[in-house]
C-alpha cells in the first residue's frame, strides 16, 4: 500500500489559501474541510472556496463534506473539480446514489464514518466506494486529541477491505501527527489527513516528508 499524505487546509491561514497549498508541493492531496453549522457546530468554506482553489493549485482536493443534506451538494464539489468528494454516512439519505453521481462525476468517491459509528453496517458498500475515511476526532474542529479508541475499527475496516480486493483507501483523518500516525499505519490506513501538525509546524513541507516517512515504516 502507497502511503499517501492529505494536509488540511483547516489548520492553514484561510487569508493566503493559494500560498498554503504552495507550501506542500510534496503533498498527495489538500484536504478541505467542508462544515456548514449543522452537521458539525463549526462553519468553514463550500463551493465557491474549492473552485477558486481548483484553479490556484495542482495538487488535487480531498473535499470531506461535513454537511446535512449531502445527497445535494456532493455532486457540486465533484462538478468543481474535486478529485476525492467524502460524504458522512451519518448524514447522507441515499449514499449509493450520491457515491454514484460522485464517480459519474469522475470525481473519488468517499465514505466516512464518525468515531461512534460502526463499520461494519457498510460492507456491502465496498464496491460503491474508493476511499472509507474513518474519524478519529469527533468532527468539527481541528488540534483535537487522537481518539485510540477508534483504532480497533481502523483494523477492521483494513480486512473488510482485504476481503473486497484492496482497492478501497482507508484513510484517518484527526489528531493524526507524528506521535499517533506509526499506530494509524500499523493499524492499515493508508492516506492520513493532518491539520496541525503540517501547517502548525515552521517549516510544512519537512512536516509532510516526516509523516510519509513514519508512516511508511509501519505500512509495509
Ligand atoms: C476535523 C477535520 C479534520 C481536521 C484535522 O473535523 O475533519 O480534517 O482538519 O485537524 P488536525 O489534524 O489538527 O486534527
Ligand atoms: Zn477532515
């Protein structure tokens, strides 16, 4: 499995977006965390935010929709050209017809589950998915602390995936750093979101190559 490393913006300075994607050129994804107030008790940027970024970077979004009502807006973020769209199964109504229009969009098309709700319900949505992202923070806020807790499901999942080919990535998103992310990896996720600890550090592309590197050790 490729590791691969997702900054999210949410930690990054919102003022100078284009300059913070410009500081992980090493970066495999940037990570942009949708909330609209509702899903999450947190607000932070939609559509028109992704479509001006589209155009600043190279490097592709991971858009993490944590919004009600993603049925509606998920298939927008793929049309502004979102290389990864994540709906929360928590709030989606019809996620297989979401996940669908996502890839008809030729958009990735994501799951994600909250650190209290059980993989195990979605298995037979493997074939409908490219990447489960599974929390490991409630969602909403960056800078949480690691949930360990969470770390049992990440094994689960990895043979859930196991047993449906491999193809699906699994990707652990929150209080993820250079402390917690060895246990990620070990655990079989292999595309890891970090907030903080890439642009809370001085220097954010060493940040991302250190990450890789320690995840890398342990996802062999
Ligand atoms: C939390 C967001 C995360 C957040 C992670 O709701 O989904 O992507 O940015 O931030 P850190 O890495 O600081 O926990
Ligand atoms: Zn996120």
């Amino acid at each position: 499995m490729a590791v691969q490393i997702s900054p999210s913006i949410l930690a990054a300075d919102f003022a100078r977006l284009a300059d913070e994607a410009a500081a992980v050129p090493n970066a495999d994804w940037l990570h942009v965390d949708v909330m609209d107030y509702h899903f999450v008790p947190n607000l932070t940027i939609g559509l028109p935010v992704v479509e001006a970024l589209r155009k600043a970077t190279s490097t592709p979004l991971d858009c993490h929709l944590m919004i009600d009502d993603p049925d509606r807006w998920a298939p927008q973020y793929a049309e502004a050209g979102a290389g990864s769209v994540t709906i929360h199964a928590e709030a989606a109504k019809g996620p297989i017809r979401t996940l669908r229009e996502i890839r008809a969009l030729g958009a990735r098309a994501g799951l994600a589950l909250n650190p209290a709700t059980p993989v195990e319900p979605y298995e037979d949505l493997m074939g409908e998915v490219d990447m489960l992202l599974l929390m490991t923070v409630e969602p909403g806020f960056g800078g949480q602390k690691f949930l360990d807790g969470v770390l049992p499901k990440v094994r689960r999942a990895r043979e859930m995936i196991q047993r449906h080919g491999g193809r699906v990535w699994l990707q652990v998103d929150g209080g993820v750093d250079a402390g917690t992310i060895e246990r990620c990896a070990e655990a079989g996720a292999d595309v890891f979101v970090a907030g903080s600890a890439v642009y809370g550090a001085s220097d954010p592309a060493s940040a991302v190559d250190a990450l890789r590197a320690a995840a890398s050790r342990k996802n062999a």
